[in-house]
C-alpha cells in the first residue's frame, strides 16, 4: 500500500474513531472551547494551500479537520489531536488545518 493510501486511511480512521471518542478530561474545561476556537483557520482555503505547498516540501500529508466549534465530537477530536498520544504523530507526519464548517 502507497505511503500516501496509508495517509488517507490513517486520517479517515482518525475521524471516524473521534466519533466514538469520550472527551478527554482537558476537554471538558471551558479553556478547551477557547483552545479550539483559536486553532480554526481564519482562512481556510489560504492555510489549506500553505499546507498542502509546505507537504509538497518536506513529504509530509496534510489532515484538515473539518468541523465546528459547537460540535462536541470536534471539540473531541481536536482535544485528542492535542494529547500526548497523538499530538506527536500528527506533528512528525502531518500538517494540520482546522477548518469551521
């Protein structure tokens, strides 16, 4: 399987799985909706092309993260994206866009 097959199904189960995900206990603080709000893209389309050229340099994929900051399973996902279990993963591989939808 392709590096970047491997990606995308990475990323596609990444989501899915945060569907299901419980908040982890940072979450759960209203420091954590602050936190979500400010890592949106303020222009989605401008960070997803800085993402997508600074991927097409270093090899890395890009994960945009499509969601709402009123959603609880995006304030989930994006909580998890900043654990220590993930955080480092997604840091070493991927370049990430949060997008408001």
């Amino acid at each position: 399987m392709s590096n970047s097959i491997r990606s995308a199904c990475a990323a596609a189960a990444m989501l899915a799985l945060s569907a299901c995900a419980t908040l982890p206990s940072a979450s759960l603080h209203p420091e954590a909706m602050e936190a979500y709000t400010t890592t949106l893209a303020s222009d989605p389309a401008g960070e997803l092309d800085a993402a997508l050229a600074n991927a097409a340099l270093d090899g890395k994929s890009v994960l945009m993260v499509m969601g709402a900051n009123w959603c609880h399973d995006s304030r989930a996902l994006a909580g998890w994206l900043e654990t220590p279990r993930f955080a480092d993963l997604v840091e070493e591989r991927y370049h990430l866009v949060f997008v408001n939808v």
